[in-house]
C-alpha cells in the first residue's frame, strides 16, 4: 500500500515518488538522523528491529528512486535524504486535503478541530498562528 506522492526538485525538474509505509518508515529515520549508515538507520528501529537485509533493501530502492542518495567510504555508504522532510510533509497535505476534503482547506480545518483532542492551550496556540498568518498576508 502507497501512502503518499512526494514532489521535489531534483536539479531542474519537478519529480513525483510514491513511497510505501516501510520507505517513509526508513526516510523518518534518516530525516532524524541527517545522514548515515545502514547500521544507524536498523538502530533506530524499536525492538524487534527488522532484518539488516530488509533495511538493506528498502534503502536500495529509496536510492533506485532518488529519494535518498550516498556517499562510499571504502565498501560502506552513508545514506543522506535528498527530499526535505518539509517538501514531503507538505505534498503528502495538499493530497489528503485533496483527496478527503474536496480540495477545501477549510473543510479540512473544520475537521481538525472538531474531531481531533486539542486542549483548549493547543487551540489558542492554533489561533495565534492563524492570527499571525493574516497579519501576515494583509500586510
């Protein structure tokens, strides 16, 4: 199962990646950890950590689609993301806005705030930011 598009830029071009719930899993660890080696990405797993050669895998076809690149250090790569986690975060918002909420971000607001558990603290915290952004743009 897919579970979502990520657009970035690649050099001159807008690319689209769909990544799978077990490639999202490895790209929030490297995003977490900037860069590293395969043994620092199975290390961030919780017990009981997936096979080595699993992760293995899932980094080679994260790398077969330019998701994440390397550096070779002798017979060892260090893994670093080439999509930003922001570009991510927020292409995979615009498509569950797009796809549950009719494109509407209001629709999707509404539903955020009657149905999720915010604190009456969180929903003034909402607030300001929304206070500030239309400061922000009437200006």
């Amino acid at each position: 199962m897919t579970s979502f598009i990520v657009i970035y830029l690649s050099q001159t071009f807008w690319e689209m990646i769909e990544l799978t719930k077990a490639e999202e899993q490895v790209m929030q660890y490297l995003w977490n950890i900037e860069k590293g080696f395969l043994k620092d990405i199975v290390e961030k797993y919780p017990d009981p950590k997936p096979a080595y050669t699993t992760v293995s895998t899932v980094v080679r076809v994260l790398v077969k689609k330019g998701a994440i690149a390397y550096n070779t250090y002798g017979k060892i790569n260090e893994y670093y993301p080439v999509i930003k986690k922001t570009d991510y975060t927020k292409r995979f918002m615009k498509t569950m806005v797009k796809n549950f909420f009719n494109n509407s971000q209001q629709q999707f607001a509404s539903f955020f705030t009657k149905e999720s558990d915010l604190s009456v603290s969180e929903l003034e915290e909402l607030r300001k930011l929304i206070d500030q952004k239309i400061n922000e743009q009437k200006k």
